[in-house]
C-alpha cells in the first residue's frame, strides 16, 4: 500500500495547480485519521479503517521520505516532513496528534477483520 500522500504547506495546492509535497505536518494527519474513523463510524465501510490506519502509519514511516516521525524514546512527534527531511524539533501540537492519532485507532481495536486478520493493535508497518 503506498504511503498517505498528504497536501504540503508550502504552496498548498492552488486552482489549477501543483499540489504541494511539503511540508507535511502530523497535524493534517490527526485531521484525516479522524475524518476516515467518521466516514467509518457513519458507513460501517471497512475501507475507511484501512485509510485511518494509513494515516497512522504515516507517522511510523509510511510516508514520502520513509522516516518515522514518532520518537519511540522520549513519545514525542517530530514536527514535519520537509524536502530534505524530518523537522527534529517535538512541539507539543505535533506530539498530542500523534498520541491522539493513536490513542483513536486504538479505541477501534475490535475491527480484526482487515489487514490478513490482525488487530490494529498489532504492528502497524512492514
């Protein structure tokens, strides 16, 4: 599955235009996540949790520049993903969406059905 490919702030993406790459920020995940557990919640369609769990794989290195932003030592975020790399700095904004990325896909870990049976839970990249 190929990485969730989010619209950067650099340029945004204007009216007949080229969408920006970067910088993308965990916020616009956290944004998307929650968009699709909606969609999910509203319309029972499993492709929604697939979506939401793309989103969260986002932050472990499923993304453009295969890094992961989520720091498993210190449980912050790092702020973005620019053309040259991870922003290292850890705001506060970047680590609550992270941890609430997380804390709402948790929240669905009945769904055990999708992704070869495992539980969202479980491992969440290759």
């Amino acid at each position: 599955m190929p990485p969730t490919i989010q619209i950067g702030n650099n340029g945004w993406y204007p009216k007949n235009g080229e969408k920006a790459r970067f910088d993308q920020q965990p916020i616009e995940a956290q944004s998307i996540l929650e968009a699709c557990i909606e969609a999910y919640k509203s319309t029972q369609d499993k492709k929604w949790i697939v979506n939401a769990r793309r989103c969260l794989e986002w932050y472990l290195g499923r993304n453009d520049m295969n890094l992961s932003l989520y720091d498993y030592k210190t449980g912050g975020c790092y702020d973005s993903i620019t053309p040259t790399g991870i922003n290292r700095n850890q705001g506060a904004e970047s680590t609550l969406a992270c941890i609430l990325s997380f804390l709402n896909m948790y929240s669905l870990d009945n769904i055990t059905d999708i992704d070869l049976g495992l539980k969202l839970s479980e491992s969440v990249i290759d």
